[in-house]
C-alpha cells in the first residue's frame, strides 16, 4: 500500500524477520536537472567500460547494488541479523528477557526499550527515517547520472576521464545520520572512557546497519558534567549539536526540572534544519509537560528508562552467587545489580580500577574522574545503549518495510514523504507557541513586559550563539574561533582544534591566571578561556583514550584600560550559518558561565554574576549605552535608554560590545577592575 498520513492512534507498522520481500516493481532511475545539463545527449560508447567498472567496484565496496532498492534493505537486513546474532552472545539467556518486545503481537522479533510520549510519535519517526532512505537512494542515482560525463544509469554519454578515475570518485559514504547525546555527568560517561558511553555503544550497533545502506551513522556525545539543559545548551542549540542532527538526546533530569527549560530546549532543537527526532532517558515527569509538543506540533519524542526488575541478580537477597550460578550470568551483566540494587559494587563497576591494575591486571584508564556512587559504569552504559538500539533497529525496518510495500517509484515517495513532513512541520511553526503546567510561564511574563509578539521570537525566530563550551560543533569546526582549525573529541594535549586559552589560579589574594597553554589573550579582548585543571590528562601508556572531553570553557574578558570588546557575530558565523541582519530582531543576549569562581566556595566569588552586571559594568552595543540587563532565565536581555531590546547592526551587520567595569564590590571590597570577565557565550535573535 502507498504511504499515506495516518491519524494519531496508527499502529506501527509490522516487523519482518529474516529478508524482507522484494519489491514487484524496478524503480526508474530518478531525474536530476543539473546532472542531466552537465551529461551529453549524445553517446560514443566510451561509458560503458568506465560505468563497467565503477558497477564493478561499487557493488564490492558496499556489498551490494545502492541502486536497487532490494538490494539495500537486503544489505542492512544482513547488518541487522549480524548485530543481533552478536548481542545475543554476548547476553546469552538473558537477551530476550532483557530486550524482546514478548507483548506486541506482530510478526517479526520486536525490541522493546524506547516509548512514545504519543502513538504518533513513533509514526513520525518511521517518516523521519523513510525520508533518510529515500534522500540516500536518490542522492546515489543523481551521482550515478553524471560520473565524468557519463550517466551510469541510463549507460548514456561521452567519458571524460578514465575507468580508473570513475572507481576513484565513489565516496565512502552517500549520506550521513547524526545522533546527538545532550545531558549531564551521566550522559557524558564521566567515571567512564568516553568509547564507554551509551552513545558510544548504540553507535557501534548501528554503525553497521547503516553503513550497508552506505550512510555513516554519527554518534556525538555533546554532554557536559553539571549541565542543565537551559540557558547555555537550548540557547545555542545548532552550535553545540550542529546543524546537521537526525535525533537528539534530552537527558537532564538529574540537573534541570524546569517546565520552561525542557519547552525551550525542545523548541530551539526543533527548528534545526535536521528537524531532529528526540529521546528523553530518565525524563522525570518532563515528558508530561512536552507532551503537547507531540500532540499539538510536529515534534516525535520517545522517553527511555530502564527495568531492573529485568537483571540477573548477582547476590539475590544479599547473598553472592557463586560457581555455576555466577558463571551463567554473562560479564557484561556480573555484578550490575547486587541484592536488587542497580548500580553494580565499585570494585566491579569500572573497567578498570586501582584495585584491578594492583592484582596485576593490564587494563588501561584507572582512577578515571568521575567514579562516583550516582555515575554509571561502563555495563549499565552498555545496557542504556541497547535499549535505544535495538528499538531504533525495529523502528527503522518497519520504515524500510513501507518503502518496499509502496508502489511508487524513488522520486514519486520520496516527494510524498517530504510533502507530508514539510506541511506538518510549516503547521507546527505557525501554531502559538504551545505550553503546559507552566512551560512558558516565564517566557510569557517576559515577553508581556517588552513585547508579547517576542514570545515567537525566543522560541521559533532565528538566531545565531557563540558558545564557549565543549563539545560543541562550533567550536571543533572553528566557527566560534573564527580560524581554519578544526577537529573533534579528543585526548588532552592531542586536540587539532583551537583550544583558546589555558589556565590556572594563583592563590589569594594574587587574582591573576597564570597561562600555561593555547594562546596569550590579547588585552582589551575576550579570549576563549578553559581551566587547566578541568582536562584529564595523563600518560598515553597509561590511558590511550579519549576520557571526558567536555569543558565548561567560557570568554574572558581580558582587561585593557579598564575595557573589553568583542565583534558578533564573526566572518565564519555569518557565513556558515547564512546570517542575514534584516531577518534579526536584533535582540542580544549575555548567557552566564555554569559556575561561580571562587576558592572553595569560601569566598565571594570573584567574577561578575549576571546580577552584577547593573551596578559595576558600563557596557555599549556600537556605541549605543546599555541602560538595563534583563534578567530572563539566567540570561541577560540587553535594553537601551527608550526601554527597547532591539538593536541596530552596524553597516557591517554586526555588534560591537563593549564592556568598562567601575565601582567596588561590596562583598569583598575590591575594585571591580579586580573581578573576572566571564561569560559562557553570546546569542543574537
């Protein structure tokens, strides 16, 4: 049957196992303008020998023929019993009780972990999906249509090069699905390798299964230690994932419980030109309040949350098995939950610990920071990562399933498919913005106070943020620096991208920093900023990993006569995010680092809060004096003297921001010259 909309209460589409059928029809090759202008009408026969051979060359590289629609689902369906066959082994008899679906009634092996807010919730992902198939086959033929003058799929044109330079142009991949992990100490895996991390292993189940279809699946663990998910991460949603997300992660429950937060945080990710599906983990009731984004929107958002009541026990009623019994619970599931506790003991929690490396085991990363009672070890991780997974696996053939059951071709389904998300999605936009139990309650007050129509604008209007933190895309593409220096998670003392300024402390009542890495700021300037100290650096030898790669690095205000300015946005934040000022409210934002500075927490701090701000910084946009900071969810608004937020770019479409501290802090009685500049980032709407 054709994929059609379906009302809210659609049942998911049935699973199949083993191979899916194959399609009754061959699918025509999809038309492409450009490719067809750039390929000869006429042919002389030189094609056929470089098309040969690129076929040739293709099929062996994927395993298969990307041109024919049979044959992908064939390839992923191979990838997926290949993965399952694996997670079986490694769970054993616990596999099925763990992660077998045993109560929906379809044909097929279901997996269960992953729910829906709402029943259409599971629909739109299986569309979101669909399209990225689709997207894949068509890209494949338009590539195919014009290889060195060639149309490898009509066999049509004159060849302009070699056959040996037609294998050389076959990409690795012809698409991309990017995961994206956002949330606390928890989510980032600290205690932990960061290969050890939920993201990280549901990466390496599903890598597989997409890269049969030739798209390489992304996994980007984006979480930072202490987070919550608003201001810094909502404000600047695109620049920390990207603007290139498939699906992204909500999991802060154990550092945010705001209504307003999770509304903006979802709001800000939605209008992503990935237009993301989300995933709540351990969602603390946040669900409830976001429901109507799925109800009332476009949005699909699944929660996830694990049953221990499916764990082996390793010492049932405290009591530690042993022998036979033990042996039979496979080692990833050992000692995760002891006498109905789930969390494992902390000699059995880690991969690896001091204790393991003083009996004389090899294993590499002991001590790691982070192993606490609250973070999990690298086996609850391993199961998180699988309750996603397998889901998703289930979710993405049901998907693969409605494409070989339409009788459309390629280009005919795909532009039905996008015709249904692209409508639903221009529906959603233009709705008010949509709240519960308090999700915008503080929005609205703002708003009220300046302007109601400004609700859309911190919602749903464009904007582009200059974020210090890491890991954000930004700053590993170089877009926040400005410069050509790019890279990705990394080790300490290993990163290719700009890593700003490093620093330590001196003690009172010396306020200097001393700089022991990066670059030397320059006076009168912000420089990107990151503590010295924050960075898990140890010996290769000892640890050959990547360990907690996320830093709250903030932009230092570098005093110079008693001033620091900066421009935003800059040359590579206006391209790469196609900035156009008269699409701008022209509303700025100053967002505020995650923590204070102080010694201990036993003296006042000695950087400026945001509520400092009024009494002891004098501060211009393009010379223009800024007469009040507004305080709004721990941001500060910037107005003028007439009581606008709004300013004007200058010819250049940019904002000169100028900050001059004066007076004396009360608190500690020093100068407020003394005090530190910090910011966590910047946000233009």
């Amino acid at each position: 049957a054709s994929i059609d909309p379906v009302k809210e209460t659609a049942p998911p589409a049935p699973a199949t196992e083993g191979p899916i059928e194959p399609v009754k029809e061959t699918d025509p090759p999809a038309t492409n303008s450009a490719a067809t202008e750039a390929t000869p009408v006429d042919s002389d026969g030189t094609c056929d020998a470089l098309c040969d051979k690129r076929e040739e060359a293709r099929i062996s590289k994927f395993g298969g023929d990307l041109l024919n629609v049979t044959d992908v689902v064939r390839m992923a369906n191979q990838a997926r019993e290949e993965t399952v066959a694996n997670l079986r082994e490694k769970y054993g008899i616990h596999f099925d009780k763990l992660f077998v679906d045993s109560e929906t009634k379809s044909p097929g092996e279901r997996y269960k972990g992953m729910k829906p807010v709402e029943d259409i919730s599971t629909y739109r992902l299986r569309r979101k999906l669909k399209l990225k198939v689709l997207r894949l086959l068509q890209e494949v033929r338009e590539r195919e249509s014009n290889v060195l003058g060639c149309d490898c799929v009509q066999r049509q044109g004159k060849a302009a090069g070699s056959p040996d330079e037609g294998v050389e142009s076959i990409p690795d991949f012809y698409g991309k699905y990017v995961f994206a992990n956002g949330g606390h100490s928890q989510a980032a895996a600290h205690g932990n390798r960061y290969s050890e991390s939920y993201t990280a292993v549901l990466t390496e189940d599903l890598k597989p299964v997409w890269k049969a279809m030739g798209i390489d699946f992304v996994g980007r663990n984006y979480a930072v230690g202490g987070m919550p998910a608003t201001p810094i991460v909502s404000t600047c949603s695109k620049e920390t994932f990207g603007t290139d997300i498939d699906f992204l992660v909500w999991n802060y429950g154990m550092t945010d419980r705001s209504g307003e937060s999770a509304m903006y945080y979802f709001y800000r990710a939605a209008i992503n030109p990935g237009r993301p599906a989300f995933l709540m983990i351990d969602p603390m009731h946040q669900d409830s309040n976001v429901a109507g984004l799925v109800t009332k929107g476009s949005l699909s958002i699944h929660t996830a949350a694990m049953e221990k009541k499916d764990v082996p026990d390793s010492s049932p009623d405290g009591i530690p098995l042993s022998g036979e019994d033990f042996e039979a619970i496979p080692p990833l599931l050992q000692y995760v939950k002891v006498d109905k506790v789930l969390g494992g003991e902390k000699d059995h929690k880690w991969s690896c610990t001091k204790a393991m490396k003083d009996a004389g085991s090899d294993c590499k990363c002991w001590g790691l920071p982070g192993q606490t009672g609250w973070h999990m070890g690298y086996k609850i991780h391993a199961l998180q990562g699988r309750l996603i997974s397998l889901p998703f696996i289930t979710i993405l053939f049901d998907a693969l399933q409605e494409i070989i059951d339409s009788p459309k071709d390629v280009a005919t389904l795909l532009s039905t498919v996008e015709k249904e998300e692209n409508d639903e999605f221009e529906n959603f936009i233009s709705l008010p913005v949509i709240g519960k139990d308090g999700g915008k309650k503080e929005y609205e007050d703002f708003a009220k106070a300046l302007d109601p129509a400004l609700l859309e604008t911190w919602f749903k209007g464009p904007s582009i943020c200059r974020t210090g933190l890491l890991p954000s895309e930004s700053r590993y593409l170089g877009i926040t620096t400005n410069t050509d220096k790019t890279g990705g998670p990394a080790r300490c003392g290993e990163e290719t991208y700009d890593i700003g300024t490093l620093i330590t402390r001196n003690k009172l009542p010396n306020l200097k920093y001393n700089i022991t890495g990066g670059v030397e700021p320059v006076p009168g300037e912000f420089a990107l900023t990151g503590w010295q100290g924050g960075r898990f650096c140890k010996d290769k030898e000892d640890c050959p990993d990547i360990v907690s790669p996320d830093y709250t690095d903030w932009f230092w205000g570098v005093w110079k006569d008693g001033k620091a300015s900066m421009t935003f946005p800059n040359e590579k934040e206006k391209d790469y995010y196609g900035y156009d000022a008269d699409k701008f409210k022209g509303i700025l934002g100053l967002i505020p680092t995650l923590f204070k500075e102080s010694y201990a927490r036993k003296t006042p701090p000695v950087d400026f809060s945001i509520g400092d701000f009024q009494d002891h910084i004098k501060m211009t946009v393009n010379g223009k004096p800024v007469a009040k900071y507004r305080l709004f969810m721990a941001m500060a608004i910037l107005e003028d003297e007439n009581g606008s937020v709004q300013w004007p770019p200058n010819e250049n479409g940019q904002y000169v921001l100028e900050f001059e501290a004066f007076g004396v802090m009360e608190a500690s009685n020093r100068t407020a010259l003394e005090q530190h500049l910090r910011l966590s980032g910047f946000v233009l709407y």
